[in-house]
C-alpha cells in the first residue's frame, strides 16, 4: 500500500541517504552551496530532502482512478505550502487552471 506510513518512511530514509551522499560530493569537490555532511545535512540539505520527498509524492497522492478528481488531477496538480524555494524563500505559485487545461501558448499562472 503506497499509503502506508512505513512505505513513506522507507521513501524518506532513501531520500536522506542521496541527499548525504550528494552533500558529501558537493563538499568533495568545494561547491558552494552548503547540503551539510554524509554524517548530517544542514537545514538546507534537510528542506532539499524535503522537497524531493513531496514531489514523490505527489506521483502517489494523486486521486484513485474512478474518482471523478481523476478524470483531470495529475501530479503537476497537486500544491504544498510548506515547499519554499532553496534560495529565495518562495512559496509555488498554483497553476491557474487544471494542468489538464493549459495550453502551450497561455500562462502557467496568475
């Protein structure tokens, strides 16, 4: 079940082990954005974690099939206010329409 906590606490866990292993390369190789160590992630190599994390699973909560949200609900669909970019802070923009509707030449947001 993709619902089950322990299927989300494994999907974190891997996703701790890469962002350790990433920020130990970044080190390695003296970038300058600061993930932390392999032994333990800054608060910006966490919220890097955490973002990763949310777009898993938004692959997974999206709504079942047969429910009417399924007809157009996709992952693009689905917000978190608790995402905020690495560098400056800001919240996503929702889409201004259903991604399903949008089309090549309109404007992804408000």
């Amino acid at each position: 079940d993709s619902h089950d906590e322990r299927n989300d606490k494994i999907s974190i866990d891997g996703m701790d082990l890469m962002c350790r292993e990433l920020a130990q390369d970044m080190k390695r190789v003296n970038h300058p954005v600061d993930f932390g160590t392999y032994e333990e992630l800054s608060p910006l190599g966490e919220q890097f974690r955490d973002i990763l994390h949310f777009s898993d699973k938004t692959r997974i909560d999206v709504p079942p099939a047969g429910t009417p949200e399924s007809r157009w609900c996709t992952y693009r669909d689905m917000t978190d206010s608790t995402c905020r970019s690495l560098y400056t802070g800001t919240a996503p923009v929702p889409l201004k329409d259903k991604w399903i509707n949008i089309h090549d030449n309109t404007s992804l947001s408000n």
